[in-house]
C-alpha cells in the first residue's frame, strides 16, 4: 500500500516541514500532495530525502527560489506538479527525472529553452504543462523527441517563431491536448488530424498568435477548438468532419474567414439546440 500525505495547513515554511518529515516516513513517503498549503519558503534539498516519491504536488502555494536539481535525481518520481507558485531560474534544470511522466509547471517565472540532448532523456514523459513561463522566443524543438507525450501546454510562453514543418507531420498520432495560444507564433497549420489519436477526445487551442492561411482538417474526435484571433483566411468546410462528434466549444472569431455556411452545420446546430 502506498504511504500518502495530503496536507491543509496554516502557513508553513516548506522546509521547515520537509525537515521534521523524520525516520522512516522520509525513505517510504511514495505520494505527497501539499497543493493549496498555504507553503512559504523554498523547494530545498531536503526533498531528497524522499527517495521513495513517485508524486509530488506543492501546486498553488507560495514557493519562491529554483527548482533544486535534487528534484531531478529522485529516482521513483514519476509525477512533479509545481504550479502556480512564484519559482525563478532555469526550466532546463528543472524538468525531472528520465523516469517523469508528468509534469507541470505552469505559472511561474522560470525561463530558459531545455536542450535537445536532455530533453531526449524524458523517453517517458506523456504531460507537459509549461504556460505563462518564458521559454521563447524560440519554438522548442525538443518537443518532437518526446515520442508519448500526449498532453502539450505551452501558451503564453513568449514563442516569436514559426513551428517546424516537422511538427505536424512527423510526430506520433497520439496527442490528445494542445494550447499554444496566446503567443507570436506564425506560419501555416497543416493537417492537424495526423497529430491525434484517433481514438480519443481531443482538445485544440491556438488562438491569440499570427497563423494564417486556410484551416485545415480537424480530427473528427475533437471536443473543444478555438482558433480565434489569428490570420486565418478560405472556408469553414472542415467543420464537416466534427459536427455529428463530440464538439461542444467553436470559436473562430477575429479571422478573416471567407465564403458559404456549409449545410452540415445546420445539423450541429440543432444537436446544440437539442442537447446533444
């Protein structure tokens, strides 16, 4: 059985709370969940005294300093969701073990572009969350050496790039999320359905960037879509492919869309009338 904690507390300095984590509970501890904990304080080096730890949340609370490189060298840890707190320092000294599988990071103030070589370590890893850090201007190419990743966030990074042709049609067909809204990314949108897994509902969002050009396919599992403020142009016929699925958000507004209302939407919207 897995030993877990899951903290609510007063404000607590982390570190101080990590230190009386005494005995036996530091080296079995597999499950900590300190999310919305009211920590002050910073992620010190006495988290690798958990050496058992296979997820760690300290999401939402109010962590300043770096990510210590001790987080990386857990050798169990498969889940690291630091979110939401106010982290500093370099993202590429921050990512986690080769054994991580998920990881967020979001909403903080860390920065930096993690390289191909150590990024290609992460043979595992199927989530990543890394919005509203600064990981541009650059599109991070180290994305497509991560062959299971199958959750993407990484909107309002400060990417001012295009993305690499190799992006839409090299990449596994398994991604299940996408967000890359809210950037400066620019360039055409290929065929998005060879990115997805066919067999999944799917989540798409790259509005508030500079793509242009006509929209291409969709994958007919998609559940949620917005394209909106971009440069977009041509026709809405795509839109065939997911009305009798399981869309239930459309947003393509701020574009430059031309041409009929195909007759097939009228059936998406009597399925919204209706319920369905």
């Amino acid at each position: 059985m897995k030993r877990k904690a899951q903290l609510i507390s007063e404000k607590v300095n982390l570190p101080d709370f990590l230190n009386n984590l005494s005995g036996c509970t530091s080296v079995t501890l597999q499950e900590l969940d300190a999310s919305s904990s009211k920590f002050t304080g910073s992620l010190s080096d006495n988290i690798k005294k958990f050496s058992s730890l296979e997820y760690l949340s300290i999401s939402h609370n109010q962590l300043n300093g770096s990510i210590r490189e001790k987080v990386r060298q857990l050798p169990k840890l498969e889940t690291l969701d630091v979110s939401s707190n106010s982290l500093s320092g370099a993202i590429s000294k921050s990512i986690g073990t080769s054994n991580i599988v998920k990881v967020n990071l979001s909403n903080n103030s860390l920065k930096g572009v993690p390289s191909e070589a150590y990024m290609s370590n992460l043979s595992s890893v199927e989530q990543i969350d890394l919005s509203s850090c600064m990981l541009g201007p650059s599109f991070p190419k180290w994305i497509q050496k991560l062959k299971s990743l199958n959750y993407l966030d990484i909107a309002n990074t400060n990417i001012s790039d295009t993305i690499p042709v190799e992006f839409w049609t090299l990449w596994p067909s398994q991604l299940t999320h996408l967000n890359l809204s809210s950037n400066n990314i620019t360039g055409e949108v290929t065929y998005l359905s060879s990115n997805f897994n066919p067999n999944v509902i799917s989540r798409i969002d790259l509005s508030s960037n500079n793509f242009y050009g006509s929209i291409p396919y969709v994958p007919s599992t998609l559940e949620w879509l917005d394209l909106s403020r971009n440069k977009l142009s041509g026709g809405i016929f795509f839109l065939c492919e997911v009305v009798d699925g399981q869309l239930s958000f459309l947003d393509l507004s701020d574009n430059s869309l031309t041409g009929q209302i195909p007759d097939c939407l009228w059936n998406f919207c009597w399925n919204l009338v209706n319920g369905y």
